[in-house]
C-alpha cells in the first residue's frame, strides 16, 4: 500500500451523515482519518470503520477557548496534518481560530468565510456575477409587520457568529400573516441574530457542486431533487446527477471568485418553469447529499483536503451523470406524509429507489453508521434524535423550495 498522504480530523455533530462519507471518501484515498464531536460516542461518524480515533470537541461557542484547547490536544494526540468543519459552525469558527491552532484548517480566510454565510451579502454578490437571486431586506426594527407583502420568507442573517452562546439556532419560516412575522422577527432577535426578508422563489431544488482550486471550479457535478424532507421544504430526500449546465457554472464561478472562494463548495438553486435557476442556499463545507457528488466524481473530497494542504490537486472531469441518491430515512418520512398514490405505493417506490443509489450511512463493508442510527436513543451519552439539533441536515436553511 501507498504511504498515507496524512491524517484528517473531521469536526462534526453526531448525527452529521455528510461527516461518514468525508471520512469514508478520504480513508480510500490513503488519509488516516479521526473525528472530533460533542459526545463521547461521536455519533455517526465515529461508528465509521474508515475513523481510526475519536475524540470530544466541544461546540464552537462563547469565546472559543476550550474550542481550541480540545482541537489542538487532539491535534497533538493523533499528529493530524489538517482539521475539517462538517457543518457551517465547525467550518466558520476554524476560520476564526486558524492563527490558533498548530495546523492548517479546511476553510478560506476569516472574512471569506463572512460574507460567504451573510445572506444579504451573498445574494448582492450573486446580483454582481448575473446570477438570479430573490429580493432580499433587512427590516428596521420598528417595522409593522401589516406593511410586508406576505408571504415572506424569514431567516437569521448568519447561522453563526463568534461569541455565540445559544445551543439552538431559529430555522427559517414562511410565514403567511402579519403575526407570523410578528413572532419570527422577535424569535431571531432575542436569539441575538439579524433577521433578513426574502421573496420566496417556487422551482425544483438542485445544486452545483465542485471544488474551487486556483480560481477554477473542478469536479463539478449538478444535481436534481425529485424528493424533499421536510416536505415541501426541505433537503434532498433523493437526487439525480445532471449534465452540467455551461452558462450557471460560468456564473457561478464568477460569484465564487468574486467573494474569493476556494475549496469545497455546493450552490443550490431554485429552478422555476421559466428554467431561471435562482440561487438560495451556499454550503461551503460538506453537505447532506456529498455522497451523491463524491459517487458521480471519486476523488472531489480527496482534491479539496489537499488543496487545503498545498499538495498537488489533480484537475478533476466533471462528474458522471446519471448517479443516483438517496436518504433514505427522509425518504420514508417523505412517503408517510405524501403518500403519492397512496401509502403502500410511495413507500414501495421508496425502497426500489434504494437500490443502486448511493446512500449516506448506509454501506454493506461500514455498517457502523446504521447501527448507530437504530441504537442511538439508548444510549445515555446521545440526544434523543427528535429533539437534537442536528438530528436531521434537512431542516431548510434558506429559502424554501415551494413544490415543484
């Protein structure tokens, strides 16, 4: 066997299946592979046979000094060439103490990463580089709530922010009348946060994704949704890869050169019947269907470690098309509240799907991952999956992707 090109600590939640397949995907490229999560357990990921160390790390809160205590001592413990965040809060607070720990981390800089996760500024971006993105406003404080055109998306400006100190962030609504409004704006202002307005956009939801190296978007790869959980609302409970679309990836890397972008990104759209695809959401760090993307394009996880490493990056094709996706818990939820043809028939058309698409825990050689998922709520060391924050990556982010 090739000597490893180094080891990797994956920061992640315990429920975090975007964290199993970073590691499964890095473990057959020869990277020596730990994980780092607030439980002792360490969840998902840690069950994996591709991790070969966990370790505890606590959330990325406060003033982030045990943050970075925990880090480098794992750092020092296991010799890890690079630390990765699995999630927006892992990936923004190592940009913010990357002078402070004793290796590199997988994210751009400080003020990069900033403007990538302000909603306002990312849409004004997207203006700039010609791509579509809905109206999108910062209410005064005192505004009346009858004076909004409704309905209305509303959402923090930031997921996360240093001094952070709140367990729960406030998950973006729809609201339909002037007192939904009413109680979302005070929910995400006595949580701290800025609200945001946005138009809300209808259309299929899909992504570009790819690595951004040099200025270049490689390996990239474009999906489809045919299926959400949370429905109608949600993440991809299902996904297909596309042929990739020449002018939105054009656009696309414009805007990520604009905000100066690099390493792994996902840019989700909105499609709508006028085939205007209208960006909503930007994943700078793994997301919940990277297993479809890593599947179509072997290797894309590989490329972005080490361009976070300044090692050689091969100049990744873009990915096959046709390459199937499925979460399949989502799924199922999905089908028991749709019931498209009926209970028994979505449900049935669930599972055929399953087979021969890739899945994000589930692998015959890994089983840990699955395991975990069906034993977690008797574990006393683990959340109860309903009431967890991270029990499950398809609570909408952005603005909803009304029913295609």
């Amino acid at each position: 066997m090739p000597p490893s090109p180094g080891a990797v600590l994956v920061l992640a939640h315990v429920r975090d299946r975007a964290a199993v397949t970073v590691a499964r995907a890095l473990r057959r490229q020869g990277w020596r592979v730990g994980a780092g999560t607030p439980r002792a357990s360490a969840g998902f990921v840690g069950a994996s046979r591709a991790v070969s160390a966990t370790h505890v790390v606590p959330r990325a809160r406060g003033t982030l000094g045990e943050f970075v205590r925990a880090v480098t001592a794992a750092v020092e413990a296991e010799g890890y060439d690079l630390v990765v965040g699995a999630g927006d809060d892992w990936m923004a607070a190592l940009s913010h103490v990357a002078d402070r720990l004793p290796v590199p981390v997988a994210a751009p800089s400080r003020a990069v990463v900033e403007q990538a996760l302000d909603k306002l500024g990312l849409v004004e971006a997207a203006g700039a580089a010609g791509l579509a993105a809905p109206h999108t406003w910062i209410p005064s404080d005192d505004v009346d709530p009858g004076s909004v055109p409704l309905p209305v998306v509303v959402k923090s400006r930031t997921h996360w922010r240093p001094g952070v100190t709140r367990r729960h962030r406030v998950e973006v609504e729809l609201c339909h009348d002037a007192d939904a409004l009413a109680g979302q704006l005070a929910r995400i202002r006595a949580h701290g946060d800025e609200p945001v307005l946005q138009q809300p956009v209808h259309g299929r939801l899909g992504a570009l994704v790819g690595v951004v190296h040099e200025g270049r978007l490689i390996g990239r790869v474009q999906q489809v949704a045919p299926r959400l959980w949370p429905t109608p609302h949600g993440a991809s409970a299902r996904a297909v890869t596309v042929p990739v679309d020449a002018e939105l990836a054009r656009r696309s890397e414009d805007l990520l050169r604009r905000i100066g972008w690099v390493g792994l990104v996902e840019l989700q759209f909105l499609t709508g019947k006028d085939g205007t695809p209208w960006l909503i959401d930007f994943n700078g760090r793994p997301f919940g269907s990277v297993a479809l993307a890593e599947s179509a394009r072997p290797g894309l996880l590989d490329a972005w470690v080490r361009g976070a490493l300044d090692l050689p990056v091969p100049d990744l094709a873009d990915g096959r098309v046709g390459v199937r996706y499925q979460w399949l818990a989502g799924d199922l939820r999905r089908a028991r509240i749709e019931r498209r043809g009926g209970l028994a028939r979505d449900v049935g058309n669930s599972l055929r799907w399953a087979v021969g698409a890739r899945h994000s825990l589930t692998r015959l050689d890994d089983p840990g991952p699955v395991a975990h998922l069906l034993t977690a709520r008797f574990r006393p060391d683990d959340p109860d999956p309903d009431h967890d924050e991270d029990a499950s990556r398809g609570t909408p982010r952005s603005t909803p992707p009304l029913a295609s």
